[in-house]
C-alpha cells in the first residue's frame, strides 16, 4: 500500500470515520474508495483535497517528508 493512502486510512481509522463517509464527502461510492485503498485505483491529487476533508486534515498532512528530503536522501544514496 502507497505510504499516502497507508497514513489516509490510518488516520480515518483512528478517528472512528467510516469509509462510507468519505466516500460520500467526495461524492463517491465506498467501492470507490476501496479501489482507492486497495491499490486498484490511483489516489488523484483532485481526490486527495475533499479526502482530507473528509477526514479533517489538509492534504499535506499525510505526507510524512518533503519533497526536499527525500531527494537529498536519494543523492547520498
């Protein structure tokens, strides 16, 4: 599982919101969102804004380094 979705979904569950939920805040189905989840469909940068939302974070919250980061560690690599 994608590190992004990997935090999404932990963070959904820790704070007790269901994936209909979210689904319907974005305007979709929860099929939607497991295909999503389970890697069958690409997590979209349009889809991440009302995700986050719907979990009430911003978006750059699940993002765990910055861009910065990971490409110094990729150079000293």
């Amino acid at each position: 599982m994608n590190r992004v979705i990997q935090i999404i979904e932990e963070t959904r569950s820790n704070k007790g919101i269901t994936k209909t939920h979210v689904a319907k805040k974005c305007g979709h189905t929860v099929t939607w969102y497991n295909d999503i989840i389970k890697g069958r469909r690409r997590l979209r940068v349009d889809d991440l804004f009302p995700i986050a939302d719907a979990v009430g974070e911003k978006p750059e919250y699940f993002f765990t380094k910055k861009l910065s980061d990971t490409l110094n560690s990729e150079k000293s690599a």
